[in-house]
C-alpha cells in the first residue's frame, strides 16, 4: 500500500499529489512505501527543561562536591596546625572549613576544641609562673583542673594536649622535687621524696630518683655499720631492712646484711664460749675459794727473849673472794722427825681480800729449849668464805 512520506496519507497508484498536504508525490514509487513522520513540536518544552535540569543538577553536584574537597582540605591543614600546637590558626581553617561545607561534624567538633586548648595552653603558661614563684601545689593543681576539660575529646590532637599537660606537671613536680633537695631533708623527708620521685616518668625523673636511693643507702650502711660495730646486731639488720625497703635491689646492702649475719654469728659463738669459759672459771675459782684459797709463804721456829719456843708463819690469799677465820694445823717435831706435839694458830688479820698476806705466830711457854732442835709441819689450813 502507498503512503504520502510526508504525512504518511494513503495514496492511489497513480496520484501525483497528496490529497492531504497536497505535495508532490515521488515518481519512484519505491519512496511511496516509507512514511515520513512530522515531528511534534510540543515535546520541545519538556525536552529542554530535562535537559536543563540534568544540567543544573550536575552543576549543583559539581559545585557541592569542590565546595566539600575544599572544606577537606582546610580540614586538613587545621589538622597540621593543631599538631603542630598552632591552635589560632588551625582554629581559622576548622571555622573557613565550615563556611565551606555546614554540618561538617569533624570540623566543628575540632573547632570547638581548638577554645579549649587554647585554654589549656595559657593555663600551662600561668602554672609555669606560679611554679617560679615556688606555688608548686597550686600549680599542680591548675594543671589537673586543665587536664579534666579533655575529657569528652579523643584523638591525636587530644593526646597531644594531654602529653602536653603531663609533660608540664612532671616539670613542676621536678621543680618542687630539686627546691626540697636542695633543703637538706632528713633521712625521712628524702623516703618521701623518693616515692614523689619514683610517680614522675621522664628520665631526669629517673635520675633524680637514683641520686635519691644512693643518699638512702649510704645513710643506711653507715648507720647499720655503726651499730654492727658495738655488736648491736639486731638493730643493725633493721635498719637495712628498711633500707631495702627503698633500694630493693642495692648490692651493697645486700652485702652489708651478709656481713651483718656472719658477724652476728661469730659473736654469739664466741659470747658462747666465753660464757662457757666463764663458768669453767667460776667453777674453778669456786674450787680454789673452796680447797686452795690459802699458799703458805713461810713458817719458822725461833726463841723469844725468855728462851720460849716460838711458831712463826706467813700465808697469802690466792681466793677470788674475800675470807676469813683462817686457822693453821701444825705439827711440831723433833730433830729426830719424831711429833711433839699438835697445835692450831688463828692468821691475822681475820679477814684476807685477794692477793692479801696474813701472819700467825704461837709461843710455846712449856718447851725452853733452843729453836734450832725443832721443825714445823703444816698440816692442814682452814678458812671460811663470806
């Protein structure tokens, strides 16, 4: 069937114009057979505003996407400030981040907390005055009230500002550490300031801390010594107990309470065996007080004026105790060894101390012959002890 290829009409086959737009047919009927659709100018209009609006939308999402890179990147940079410890300026690029892309929740929070570590850094700065001015603990506490305002804050900035504000504490404490140093504390005030040294970590911290403990040792082997020297044992092992208990790990005061324990040891066995030996001795003198307290010295016989036999005789207390009462058992015999006679003589004085020498002497008024004819035998001496 043939159709008019303008406006698509049914034709004749042997029409030469289109009874419906009147234009002029093709003589090729071959062309007759296509149709050729008039377009319909009423699409134009929403055709364009979609097209208009693919546009503006892309425009939109391009404009949104190089606003949100640059607020990044301002972002960013305030970032490197802010670790940087440069707070005012990164503060500007967190707040021109915002003006670029609102409701940017990372860049506001960090905006915010840029006031506060401004804030901490002047208050670091005022404790640092209060610090040269020896207001250690006010100082300090500054420092722990700053410290508490990071508390709600995470993040490599924060950590910043918390070792910051550590680092600024442990300078004040190692400030106030050196001025009581310097104070010449006793023995007790440097224990305490060996705890206060010890809670600080930093290595000049750690030095102090060292010299500390030395002070602590020497102190506590010089006193140990001493009282190891009189034979105070006990206390000695005391006072490096205590000691240890700030330098656990001194060799020297190891060393010193092996010392201390061998010589403890040595002393008791020696006290031992000098008690032991006391005793012997006090038995012996005991034995000596008791059986051999009297040595006799001399005893003779001579004639007195009137021709009487006289017994004369020293002795000597070799006791360790003062005695008395001594009494001389003598036998009188002949110049044949033949016995005359037994008699006793009293020594005088009554009492003898230690080392003391008596006398006794007798006068026989019933013998006249001459002294020479005679010979005396002690036979025994008695005594008595007090």
């Amino acid at each position: 069937m043939f159709h008019c290829p303008y406006c698509g009409t049914k034709v004749k086959e042997g029409e030469n114009f289109c009874i419906n737009c009147g234009k002029q047919l093709p003589t090729d009927k071959e062309e007759r057979f296509s149709i050729k659709k008039k377009f319909n100018q009423l699409w134009l209009l929403p055709i364009a505003v979609a097209i208009f609006s693919i546009l503006a939308i892309g425009f939109y999402y391009l404009i949104l996407e190089t606003q949100e890179g640059k607020a990044k990147e301002l972002y960013e940079k305030g970032e490197r400030e802010a670790m940087n410890t440069n707070y005012e300026q990164a503060k500007s690029f967190f707040e021109e981040a915002l003006h670029h892309k609102k409701n940017f929740n990372q860049a506001e929070i960090s905006f915010n907390f840029m006031d506060i570590a401004i804030q901490v850094e002047s208050t670091l700065e005022e404790a640092s005055d209060l610090s040269k001015e020896n207001n250690y603990q006010e100082a300090v506490t500054l420092i722990n009230e700053s410290e508490k305002k990071l508390q709600n804050f995470k993040g490599p900035v924060v950590k910043n500002v918390i070792t910051m504000i550590s680092e600024k504490r442990n300078q004040v404490k190692i400030e106030q550490l050196n001025s009581n140093l310097n104070k010449d504390p006793s023995i007790d005030e440097l224990k305490m300031l060996l705890w206060e040294a010890e809670d600080i970590k930093n290595e000049e911290a750690e030095q102090i801390t060292s010299e500390i403990r030395d002070q602590i040792i020497d102190y506590t082997f010089t006193k140990a010594s001493e009282q190891m020297m009189i034979s105070h044992f006990n206390d000695a092992a005391a006072i490096v107990q205590d000691g240890m208990k700030y330098a656990p790990d001194s060799e020297k005061l190891k060393s010193l309470q092996t010392t201390i324990d061998k010589e403890q040891t040595a002393f008791e066995t020696a006290q031992q065996k000098r008690m032991e030996q006391a005793i012997n001795m006090a038995n012996e003198e005991k034995q000596i007080n008791k059986d051999d307290a009297i040595k006799l010295l001399s005893v003779k016989t001579e004639s007195d004026h009137q021709g009487n036999l006289v017994v004369k005789g020293k002795v000597k207390s070799v006791a360790t105790i003062p005695i008395n009462s001594i009494l001389i058992k003598y036998s009188l015999l002949s110049e044949k060894n033949e016995e005359i006679l037994n008699n006793e003589v009293y020594v005088y004085p009554d009492k003898l101390l230690p080392s003391e020498e008596g006398k006794f002497e007798f006068t026989h008024f019933d013998i006249n012959k001459p002294a020479e004819g005679f010979t005396i035998q002690v036979n025994n001496i008695t005594w008595y002890t007090d």
